[in-house]
C-alpha cells in the first residue's frame, strides 16, 4: 500500500493532478471562512451553540456546506443548490421526452443537460438565497443580540448576489477537478466538507474521557461499532448482482463482431445517498409545520413523535427510506432500455428469451436485491439517532457512524481510488488491491 502511494507521485500527469485537486479544495476550504457583509458572526456562533442545530434541517445543510452555513460565509448555500437542479433533471429525464431525447444523444445530450442544470442551480441558488438573508435578518440570540445589525432591503440584494456567487464558484471548482484533477469534483467537495468535522468530533470525545465522563474501554467499544459500520457501508456499495450475458456473432463486412460472454452488475444499493436525502426532506415538513404551534398542547405532544430520539420517528424515516429507494432506482435503471440495447447488439440471458422477457427478468431480480439493501440502508440512517439517545455522544460524532455522512465519505473514498487505481494500472505500477488489482467504481453525484 505505501508502495502504492510513492507511486502515485512518481508518474508527472497524476501528480500534477493530485496537487491541482489539493489546492481547489483548499481555496474552497478558504473560502468557507469568508463571512458574508453586514454579520455579527459572534451573535451567530451563539445562536448556533444555544440552538443545537445538529440533528435538524440546518445541520443537514451546515453538513453539505462543511460548516460554512452555520459561520454564514460566502459558500454558506454549498454546492446543494446544484445537487437540487441535478436530481430535478434526473427526475425530469423519467418523466419528460424533451429530457428523454436528451439523455439519447449522447455528447451533445449531456452538454445541452449540463447547461440546464446550471441555469436551474442559478435559480435555486437566488432562492434560497433570499431565504436566508430572511433567516438571519430574524435570528436573535438568548440576550437579545442581532445577527444582523443593519436589516433591510439592502442586506437583503447582497447577501443574494454573494451567496449566488459563492455557490457558483463552488460548482466551477467542482468541474475543474473533474476536468483538470483526480475527477468527481462535486463529489469531492462535498467530502471534504464532511470529512472537515472529523477533528472536532475526536476532540469531543478525548475530552470525554478526559473530563471521566466516558471511560476508555467504553471508547474502544464505539470505536469498534465505527469500524464494523464503516466495513457494512463498504459492503453495501460495492455489493453486485452480475447476471450472465452472451452476445451472439455477427457478421459486419468483412468483419465478425460478438461472440463474447460478459454480465450486467446490478447493485444492492442503486439509488445511492438519495434515499436518505428524499427521506429527510419528507421529515421536516411535520417538524416545521409543528412548530409553528409553540402553546398547543395537542400540536406539542405530537411534536414528541418527531424528534429525533423517537421510536415513532426512527419508524416514519426508515419506511420512506424503503421507499424512495424503490423509487429512485425505477428511475436510475431502466430493465426495458437495457433489454432493448442488448436485444440491438446481439446479446441475450442464457435462457431467456430477448426483449419483454428479458426486462421482466432483469425487473424481478432488481426489485429482490433492493428490499435487503434497503432495510440495510435505513438501518445505517437510523443508527445515528440510536447511537445519540443510548450513548452520552454528541451528533457530530454519532453521524460517523451512518447516516449521509458516511455514505458520502466510503462512496467518494472508494471512487476517488477507483480513480488512482486506473491511472496506475494504465501505466503498469501496482494497484491500491494487489489480489484483485481492481476497486469497483459508484455512481457519481
């Protein structure tokens, strides 16, 4: 393995790439530390801490944003403006056939799809930009001090442009690592965000111990539970259900194409993190819509069900988390399409005839595989919550334990070595798995 990595440095291309990648992302970790015009960032620190934020909707977004939503800077918004746009066009591409012809045509069908999605971040990003600049303007902390001192109109237009701004040159930082560095730059960003919390959850928990409010062999404990987690997670990406495909000789010319026997992979966890995003956005409706209800004692006691250390809650999220899995995986794979491309090319399931059989068949093998990953992934979205309510942990910790968080980090983790493993083996130095010599790739976001 240490091999590996002298490697990486020995072949020019990659290592200008890897240092390029490395300095994006510490403009982009700088650019976190910008507060935006016109904020008292002590009240906003105070209000964050009084608060407790992490478990809820801004601590998702703070998430995603790598703590610069809670500083409110520059990049306060991320990059999930454009997450937003890209699952609106991917949905779109489901159900429309202007986007189904798109996603056809390929090279030009991707430009075309690219441009609209910035055109949708843009508009996204100038939104949700205003509901911010609301947010702060009405944000006061315990002793009555103003995050923002001089609200109006004009705090209003900037704090929009800068933070449409800022989300902006977040997403060209993301294409150039994709373009010019190690690829999966959105993706990477978002990682590095996540990965930025790390530290301070440690620190958390050495002062645990430290204070005796935690004692070592209890550490060790949930430093086991991370690690077998974090091994489950690993298992639940790079999980594959290949099925067998053969492709008949033609004859082409002079020429004899196919003949060859190679397989479809079908994932255990298709739909990726989205479920999970899809699931929580659902959630915080019945918690938004509640609090509005502050002095109603029948609206309070329902309150109870969703917070975050209920049964009820862990029940509601996991069962919409088995569904939007469904849901997003009909969309990211298509049986007809794939029986259609190969019934085109030649190739065939042994056993099974071409075209509508053989949809059917790849439907009913699909809809098997996702129910055990589905429970798998609700299980890793609950167990944060668990881990937070039965153990004295604080939720920055807990959430390396699943959840978002710690899908983001194995996907990323292992694409970016899928990355650097291909570059390596294109030029005949040893890969990161001297056994396999290959790491299966993911699904970008």
């Amino acid at each position: 393995m240490i091999q590996s990595f002298q490697s990486l440095f020995k072949i020019p291309e990659l290592k200008q790439r890897i240092i390029f990648t490395l300095a994006i992302l510490i403009v982009y970790r700088i650019g976190g530390h910008v507060p935006i015009p016109g904020i008292n960032s002590e009240a906003l620190l105070a209000f964050f801490s009084e608060a407790s934020q992490g478990g809820g909707l801004l601590g998702l977004y703070d998430l995603f944003a790598g703590g610069a939503f809670s500083r409110a800077t520059v990049f306060a918004l991320g990059i999930m403006p454009y997450i937003s746009a890209s699952i609106i066009i991917q949905l779109l591409g489901a159900a429309v056939p202007y986007f189904q012809k798109l996603q056809k045509e390929g090279e030009e069908g991707r430009k075309k799809i690219t441009q609209y999605t910035r055109y949708g971040t843009v508009a996204i990003a100038t939104m949700q930009a205003y509901g911010v600049s609301i947010f702060l303007e009405s944000i006061r902390t315990n002793v009555g001090a103003a995050v923002v001192p001089d609200p109006g109109f004009g705090f209003r237009l900037l704090t929009m442009i800068t933070l449409c701004a800022g989300t902006i040159m977040i997403m060209w930082l993301g294409e150039q690592i994709t373009e010019r560095g190690i690829g999966n730059g959105i993706s990477l960003i978002i990682y590095i965000g996540i990965i930025a919390t790390f530290p301070n959850a440690m620190l958390d928990e050495y002062q645990q111990i430290a204070g005796g409010n935690r004692a070592i062999l209890t550490e060790v404990f949930l430093l086991g539970v991370m690690v077998l987690t974090i091994a489950g997670v690993v298992a639940l990406t790079q999980g594959t259900r290949k099925i067998p495909v053969q492709y008949a000789k033609r004859v082409v010319g002079r020429k004899i194409y196919g003949g060859q026997s190679t397989h479809i992979p079908l994932r255990v966890n298709t739909a990726g993190v989205m479920p999970i995003i899809f699931a929580q956005s659902i959630m915080f409706v019945p918690q938004t819509a509640l609090s509005f209800f502050p002095n109603n004692e029948i609206m309070n006691s329902l309150a109870r069900y969703f917070t975050f250390d209920s049964a009820v809650y862990w029940a509601i999220y996991g069962t919409l988390i088995v569904f939007f899995t469904y849901f997003y995986t009909a969309i990211a794979f298509n049986p007809v399409d794939v029986a259609d491309n190969m019934k085109k090319y030649g190739g065939f399931i042994p056993g099974v005839r071409p075209g509508k059989r053989t949809a059917e068949f790849i439907d009913n093998i699909l809809t098997r595989i996702t129910l055990p990953g589905s429970f798998c992934l609700a299980f890793v979205a609950i167990l944060p919550y668990i881990i937070t309510r039965f153990v004295n942990v604080s939720f920055n910790f807990a959430s390396f334990y699943g959840g978002t968080s710690l899908l983001i980090i194995v996907g990323v983790s292992l694409d970016t070595l899928q990355q650097l493993e291909s570059h390596l083996l294109m030029r005949h130095y040893d890969g990161f798995m001297k056994g396999s010599g290959k790491i299966k790739g993911r699904k970008r976001f």
